[in-house]
C-alpha cells in the first residue's frame, strides 16, 4: 500500500509538471499522505533490522551493499544516463556530471534508497543504543537543523528505528493495538491528517506536527492490513509488496516515458485525464515491468548475485530431500 501511495504522488508530480489544469483536489488529497507516506515506507524498512543484525557484521554489510548499494548505484547510473540522452527532448537539462554526485547528492526518487543505507549503516554503529533514544534525538534533531535535506533524513532515520522498535517490542506494539482506547486514538489522529491539510493548507512532510499523524496512520495501516492482508482483493498488493524493490526503482521511468507520449495526445487543459491515464499506466506498467523481470529471471538487475558455497555433499540424502530442505529454509526466511 505503501508503494502505490507513491505511484500515486509521482503520477500527480509529472501531471501538474506537463498540465495547469489538474484538480486541485487531487493535489490536496497527496498533501493529505504526505505525513504518512515515506515515514510509512522507512518504518517496515526497519522492521528488517533486527534480523538483519543478527547474522553478524560482515553477512550484515555484504547483504546491504549487494541488495541496497549496488541497485542505487546502477540505476542512479542508468538514471542520470536516460536524463541527459532525452535531455533534447525533454526540455530538462541535464550533463553526465551529474554521474560524479550520485555518492553523495542522490538524483531523482534514488534518494530513498541513498537514504536507506545509510540508516542500516548508522543502525549498526548504534546497534546497543535503544532504539527509542536514537528515534527521539533523530526526530528532535530534525526540527532543528534547515540544510539541505538533513531535516528529512533525520526524521526518517527516526521512523526507521521505531520500526525496529516495534519488532523488538512486538509484544508491546500488539497489545498497543488490541486496546481500543488506543486505536481510538490513532483513528483520530489518521483523520486528524486531511484535517490539517485542509486547516493549515500547507505540506506537514517530515515536519515535527505531523510525527502524531504519521504515528497513527502507521498503526492504523497495521491493523489494516492485519485484516485485509490474506483477503483474495489484496493479492495485488501483496504482490507488489513482495517487489517492492524493482516497484520502487522501475515506477519512475514508467511514468517519465509514459508523460512523453501522453502530452503529445492529450490537450493541455485536460489535467484530470491526464492523471488518471498517467496513475493506471503506472500501476499497470510497474505490474508488468515485475512480471517480466520474475520471468526472465532479472534479479541481478536489483540484487547483485550472491556467490553459491560450495556445500559438502550430503550422505544417506537424496536430492529431493535437500531440495525439500532448502524450500523449509526459503518459507521460514520469509
């Protein structure tokens, strides 16, 4: 769910970047998830921390470098490349010197994994400091510094390490949402959101007021998809859940391309077309993009392979017992 809320705001991004007349409703409903959205997205990130932490500091570092930092770096690659290859057509400028700043100025929604491993790099610095003083000193930090996109780092650094929190006091967190009270509270909290959009008619996106919003909007989708996440409907998020990855990497240059040709058939002055054949182009697009990759077998493209041990070879065990093996491992990883 977190994903499509993000396909949703870029798709809105590249029709008010080609189109004056999209609704301004639609504009204010992104306002609207703005507090929820990436907070949302760093939050499950860190719900994998602990498990990530317990294999050790070298498998911990490699898993990182090949699943996080080598898709950021080849497709910020292939990013940039793409931008200064259409720049003709575009109408955007742009120079392959800005393939020297992807280390440390992040190009276009790449940011977001930039961003991600850095948090699993200061999280395993920090791994004996509780999570809960690293996510207030984070989220205070955050309200108090304006340079660059250090605020927002920070505040997301906060999010990631509640997500580990909420894993290591899973106990804690479920009985949290079993009391009523307390749901309560967060149902006010996650419509308190459009709220106070509406009130302040301003962006509350990684801003201090809106850490209530976010809070309760996370254990609102909890419970949410708690009750709807084995639903046959939710077979589709679910999917795209399970690749939320390439999702991620892939939506942007599906909607870049897509607003290409679109703006060339579609009037100016019909925004709200515009928007809805860009957003269902998105969702499709990034569908299909996943099921060609799961069917050409195309991982390395987000994951760098990872090396085969050799494995001694087991005796008195047929082949299909060791493949039975490997499928328990496979279910319990998941």
């Amino acid at each position: 769910m977190a994903i499509v809320l993000v396909i949703f705001d870029h798709a809105l991004y590249h029709a008010m970047l080609n189109s004056d007349s999209v609704p301004q409703w639609i504009a204010t409903l992104s306002l609207i998830f703005n507090p929820l959205r990436m907070p949302l997205m760093v939050f499950l990130s860190g719900m994998l921390l602990s498990p990530s932490l317990r294999k050790g500091a070298p498998e911990y570092l490699a898993g990182k470098t090949r699943n996080i930092l080598y898709p950021y770096v080849l497709w910020s690659t292939v990013y940039v490349s793409l931008w200064v290859v259409a720049a003709p057509f575009s109408g955007t400028p742009h120079s392959w010197s800005e393939l020297l700043m992807i280390p440390y100025a992040p190009q276009g929604h790449m940011w977001f994994l930039h961003n991600l491993f850095l948090f699993y790099m200061i999280m395993l610095a920090l791994q004996r400091v509780s999570r809960l003083v690293v996510a207030a000193v984070a989220l205070a930090a955050s309200g108090l510094v304006d340079f660059w996109y250090l605020d927002r780092f920070l505040f997301l650094l906060g999010f990631f390490a509640l997500g580990d929190y909420a894993v290591q006091r899973e106990d804690l967190i479920s009985r949290l949402l079993a009391n009523r009270t307390i749901v309560a509270v967060m149902a006010v909290l996650t419509i308190g959101m459009p709220a106070t959009v509406l009130l302040l008619e301003t962006d509350l996106r990684y801003r201090i007021p809106s850490i209530p919003l976010a809070v309760g909007g996370i254990g609102i989708m909890i419970l949410l998809a708690g009750r709807i996440g084995d639903k046959p409907f939710s077979a589709l998020f679910r999917h795209i859940g399970r690749n939320s990855l390439p999702a991620y990497i892939l939506h942007w240059i599906i909607l870049a391309v897509a607003v290409v040709v679109l703006k060339r058939i579609i009037p100016p002055d019909q925004g709200m077309l515009l928007f809805t054949v860009l957003g269902t182009i998105g969702f499709i697009g990034t569908l299909v993009a996943i099921e060609v990759i799961n069917r050409l077998g195309l991982h390395w493209l987000f994951s760098w392979p990872k090396r085969a041990r050799k494995k001694p070879r087991d005796v008195g065990r047929s082949d299909g017992s060791a493949h039975l093996m490997r499928g328990v491992h496979l279910r319990n990883a998941k």
